[in-house]
C-alpha cells in the first residue's frame, strides 16, 4: 500500500511539472506563446508586428516599456529565435566607455549605443530545439530585473 502511494505521488509530481514546463514544438515559439507567459509573470502583453510584418509583442517593466521581436519565422508564425529589446533616449547620450563597462560586467543583457548615442539593452533568446514555457519563463524574470538594474547604470547610480 504504501509503495503505490509512493508511486502515484511521483507520477502526480511528474506530470505536474510536465504542465509547468510546457515544451514548445521545434520550429520555436509564436507571439501568442510569448505573450501567455509574460502574462502569466503579471506583465502586460499586447501582441503587434514590426515593421516587415514579423511578429511583435508589446509589454513593460518598472514603468519601462519594452519590445520582444521575433526572428526566424516560419509561415506558421513559430519562429526559431526572439529577442527582448529596449532603448533610452538620453539629452546627451551615452559614452562608449561606460557601455562598454556594461557589457564586460553583465552577463546577460548586451547593450549597443544608436546613431545619437542612446543606448539599448537587449536578450537574445534562440527558442528553438527543446525550449519550454518554463525557460522563458526564467529568461521574463531575467528580463524583468535587467532593466531597472540598466536603467540605474545609465543614470550613474548603479556602478
């Protein structure tokens, strides 16, 4: 009696954890995957599409808002690669310098500076070939604490 009681708690626990970490198909994931889980972390989620007609998702972070753009994709609108990406229109831009401290420093969450200096933050996810819901789950989290952490560093007090 207690052997199967064993078992059917590590079954229970098993497929509780499959839901969870729900595997997307291989072609990647679409706006709509992405989109489902950041609402699910308690962002907003407004799906879009860019400029060429790619899919794009709209959301935001400590009152930031930010772009998550797809690439790769595929004409079922799966696509094999995203990225979470946005930028800070400075009155006087950003030194390379400090960008490039930045960079050096941080593991995850590169940064460039634009034509006037302005510098972007970005996430570069490839979601294709075994990525669940629970890794963009982490890589939202990721994300989400990124870019208050950059935002300080621009503004020089988060050295």
């Amino acid at each position: 009696m207690r052997r199967s009681t064993i078992i059917l708690a590590l079954a229970a626990l098993a497929a509780a954890t499959a839901a969870r970490a729900a595997p997307y198909p291989a072609e990647g994931v679409t706006a709509r995957d992405v989109a489902a889980v950041l609402q699910a972390k308690g962002y907003q989620a407004t799906l879009d599409k860019d400029g060429t007609g790619d899919p794009m998702v709209r959301s935001a972070v400590d009152g930031t808002k930010f772009q998550v753009v797809f690439y790769d994709c595929d004409k079922t609108h799966r696509c094999g690669a995203l990225e979470f990406l946005v930028g800070f229109d400075l009155p006087d831009g950003m030194a390379l310098a400090r960008l490039n401290k930045w960079n050096r420093d941080q593991r995850f969450g590169h940064a460039y500076l634009d034509d006037e200096n302005d510098p972007y933050i970005q996430l570069d996810l490839n979601t294709d070939n075994g990525f669940t819901s629970e890794s963009l789950g982490g890589y939202v989290e990721t994300w989400a604490s990124l870019v208050p952490h950059f935002k300080r560093y621009i503004d020089g007090k988060d050295d």
